[in-house]
C-alpha cells in the first residue's frame, strides 16, 4: 500500500483546482495505483522513483492490454505529480522528464449529417408535447450546435450570462475560463422565446439557472441526452453537436485559431482533429461527386 503521508495524495489533488473533479480524482486514482506498484520494488516514497522505475511500469500498463489512450492519461497524471512533487520538495528530481505516451490517433468525432440535423432543429413536434418542453428543447439544441458549447456549460448557464442584444453567451469552461460565444439567430431566436416562458415552468427556488428539467430542477447532462433521444432519428450524444459546430465551421473556411477560441480549447492540438475531419469530408465529397474520381 502507498503511504499517503510520504506521497501526500490529497494535498496534490487540493492543489490542482482548476482541473474537473472527475480529472482530479482519476489523477489521484493513476497516481496512487503508481505509488502502489513502486511500492513493491520496496520504494515507499516519491523520491526512491527512477526514471527505469517509471518506464518499466509504463511497460507493464501495456502488457495489461489497457487502452493506449488509457496509458497516455495515466502517464500524465505522474508527470503532473511530479511536477508539484518536485515543486514541494517531495523530490529532488523528476523521473518522467523525457517521458511521453502518445495517446494514438483515436477515433475521429462523429459529424452529424443534413438529415439529422434538420430533424433535430426543425423536425415536427409530438402531437403530446408540451408547448414549453418544445421551446426548451430547441433552444437547447439550437445553442449547442450554434455556438458549440459543452453540454456541462449549457447545464450551468445562468440568466446573467445571457445577452441576447449583443447575440453572445457568456461560459465558464474548463479550468473556470471565461470565454463569449455567438449566438445564431435561431438560437437567439429559440432562446427568446423560451425565456418568454421559462418564469412559468422554471420555479424560483431553481434558482437563475436558464434550463431546468420537468422536476423543475437545473438540466443535467443526462437529460439533455433524453432530448436527443426524443429528436434524433439515429441514436448521438449531446458531444456530437459540438463536433458538427466545429467541424462545418472549418468546413466553412474558419480559421483554426479562431474555431479553438469558439470552442475554448487550451492547446491547439485538440481543436486540429477536427482539421481531419474536414478533410475526410471534402474526400468523400469529391469521390461521390466528381466523375473522375
């Protein structure tokens, strides 16, 4: 077992803030699964870790058969504990430096197709459904693939975020930065008019959250899964909506610095894979249409 007072989990885990909880706690988790493998080479702190000690545990990941996206994570998370272990002394050197696993190209993001999009934008309502449940679940829909927000983001928008006037919304992403988003006009127009009625279906105690859900509480991630599952021809997810934002933007002709800002991205690199996405698009494109393909 890992001695928590030599490798001091929770004071690693408190010093990163900025991160999700979810990240957090799978860092720690990596960690602490790390601490305990050295451990049985008889190393009970961070500062007994080699460099040959971390390579031959990132090895033994890969005899396990583990994702290699599942590998690069848990190499991350070492290296950033030992950044912070070296930063508080805890070692005097860093054993992952030069250490690097690469994720793999992954799977590209699905893109949705016309046919789908125009049945989840502009499909006909359900006979039953309630006029106010309509107008939510096309603002919804309308903001997310409009402005590419995360579904997380949209769950927590408040009323103060909100300028309709300017077209803008204001989010808070990932490492709580702030960043403004346009709005199309038909999400501002879809917001407009669930904002019209939201103070009907919305109670006070909810807060001023600007979504809620049929209990009457803030809209979670899970629900916003059940509105596509109600509109969408073809089972997605909520993600998908983002993938398509960005990658008809790029399609579009944007520039790829200007789509990483729009979707908040911290490094570029994440926002290039949907460069590739572009691209397959344009080669399929091309080999249905052009008669000498």
């Amino acid at each position: 077992m890992a001695d928590d007072d030599l490798w001091r989990l929770g004071d690693f885990k408190r010093a990163h803030t900025s991160l999700s909880e979810r990240t957090l706690t799978a860092y720690e988790t990596d960690v602490r699964l790390f601490a305990e493998w050295v451990a049985r080479s008889h190393v009970d702190s961070p500062a007994g870790v080699t460099r040959t000690l971390v390579r031959r545990y990132i090895a033994s990941l890969s005899t396990r058969e583990l994702a290699r996206r599942s590998i690069a994570r848990k190499a991350a998370a070492i290296r950033r504990y030992y950044r912070w272990a070296l930063a508080e002394g805890l070692t005097l050197d860093d054993p992952t430096i030069g250490l690097h696993v690469s994720a793999g190209s992954g799977r590209l993001p699905r893109v949705l197709d016309r046919r789908e999009l125009d049945q989840l934008l502009d499909g006909p309502a359900p006979p039953d459904e309630p006029v106010w449940r309509r107008h939510r679940d096309d603002a919804v829909l309308e903001i997310l693939y409009g402005s590419g927000v995360r579904v997380s983001e949209l769950c927590t928008l408040q009323l103060d975020q909100v300028r309709l006037a300017d077209r803008v919304l204001i989010v808070w992403g990932k490492g709580s930065k702030e960043r403004r988003v346009p709005l199309g006009e038909p999400a501002a127009v879809a917001l407009h008019a669930w904002l019209g009625i939201r103070h009907d279906v919305v109670p006070v105690e909810a807060g001023a959250v600007v979504f809620a859900n049929e209990r009457g509480k803030p809209l979670t991630p899970r629900d916003v899964r059940r509105i596509l599952d109600r509109r969408s021809p073809t089972p997605t997810h909520p993600h998908a909506l983002r993938h398509t934002f960005a990658t008809h933007l790029l399609d579009g002709g944007a520039d790829l610095r200007a789509v990483q800002e729009l979707l908040g991205h911290s490094d570029v690199a994440t926002t290039q894979r949907y460069t590739h996405v572009s691209r397959e698009r344009l080669r399929s494109a091309y080999q249905q249409s052009h008669p000498r393909a």
